[in-house]
C-alpha cells in the first residue's frame, strides 16, 4: 500500500527554527510537494522537490532524499502566521497526489 | 481572477437525499480534482479529469459521481448521501497532470449529512 507518514503535531516558539519531517512509501515517484494550510482554509503550494538535495525559497527550505523516502520542511524565523498545518504529498506512478495527514504546527510567543 | 470558485460554502443534507457540488475554474486548466478532508486523515482523491471529456477514478470514488463537459467546470454529484459522506470537500485544478503541476485549491464545501 501507498503510505506518508508525518508528525501530528509539533509546538516552536516565534522567531525560531522547525523542522518537519515526512517518510513514504509509493508505488512509484513523481516528484514531493508541500503546501501549507490554515484552519478552515484551502492548501497552497509550498514547494515541489523531484530531485535529493536541498530547495531554499526564502524562509522555507525543502529536502528530499529518495533513496531514504524521506523529505523534510523546515521553517525559520517562524512567525505567529506560520500556525498552520502543513502537507507532504507524493505524486505517484500514475501522477496522483498521495497526501500526508498533515502536521499542525503551533507557534508560542 | 477568481481562481477556483466552488459553490455552495456549506450545505447540511438528509440521508437519501441528491446533492451536486459546484467547482469552476477561470485558469483555463486542463487537470481537474476532487477531494475530501477528514479529521486525522490526508485529502483523498475522489474522482479527476485530465482534459475536458474525460474523468478518471481516485482513491474513494463510491457513492459519487462526475462529468466534465468544459473546460471550466467539474461538478461533483452524491447520488443518494449518506451520513459518511460528511466531510469537506475541496475542488482543485492544475495546468496538466505531469510532474511538477502545482494543484491550485477552491475554498472548500462543508457537507454535513444528517
């Protein structure tokens, strides 16, 4: 079966650095995106990785490594408007997105 | 530009009932989506269309229905809802269907069934 995997929930404090991790396993691969998603709002696109290494846009960077099924998003300099849930989606063999349960990131003071 | 627009906002429905939900793009997309989200669980993939005129099966296609008759418009359709069906439900659009397509995201419908 098709499977990703991600934290629940994760808490960090504003103005710091968060990592968010995501491991799958598809039936093929096609590319990892990420998007973000605020409470009783729709995804938007993040970012989008097909090959390992590391995809700097401004306060967000994506990994991926595709030997380990794994990627991972990290936030800095986190703001209060970064509270949100955020999304690991795998585009598979037939380029059908499998999602991720999502991460709901907490942001303190 | 509106985007995505999906009608209605929300809708609480009787068991039994028929109920289409609205999706239209102005992006000229060729790739449509529909998807459902429930607490605990990632989107899942209802039903697709690559291109005006055809329509594929996703993940979680019973119980639903669609047509793509344009280029512009992808209604969903609960033939008979069914209190599982209570969920929210978002439409999406994407230029093509190929590797690095970003999925664009209509507000979302909250459907509840009773």
């Amino acid at each position: 079966g098709q499977n990703i995997d991600q934290p629940t929930e994760m808490t960090a404090t504003e103005g710091a650095i968060v990592q968010i991790n995501c491991t799958y396993q598809t039936s093929g691969f096609n590319g990892l995106f990420w998007y973000q998603q605020h409470a009783g709002e729709a995804p938007t696109f993040l970012s989008y990785n097909v090959l390992d290494g590391l995809e700097e846009k401004g306060r967000f960077s994506s990994f991926l490594s595709r030997s380990k099924g794994y990627s991972y998003l990290l936030l800095k300099e986190l703001q209060m408007k970064d509270s949100a849930s955020y999304l690991c989606a795998v585009k598979d063999s037939n380029y059908q997105l499998i999602w991720g349960a999502g991460t709901k990131l907490i942001i303190k003071p | 530009i509106a985007g995505i627009t999906q009608a209605p906002t929300s809708q609480i429905l009787a068991a039994g009932r028929r109920m289409t939900l609205r999706c239209t793009q102005d992006m000229r997309h060729n790739a449509m989506y529909w998807y459902r989200q429930d607490l605990g669980l990632g989107l899942r993939l209802i039903h697709y269309s690559n291109t005006a005129g055809t329509t594929g099966k996703g993940e979680v296609p019973d119980g639903y229905s669609v047509s793509r008759a344009n280029t512009d418009d992808f209604p969903l359709t609960l033939a008979s809802a069914v209190p599982s069906q209570t969920s929210v439900y978002f439409c999406a659009s994407s230029e093509g269907s190929g590797d690095n397509r970003e999925q664009f995201f209509g507000p979302g419908t909250r459907l509840t069934v009773l």
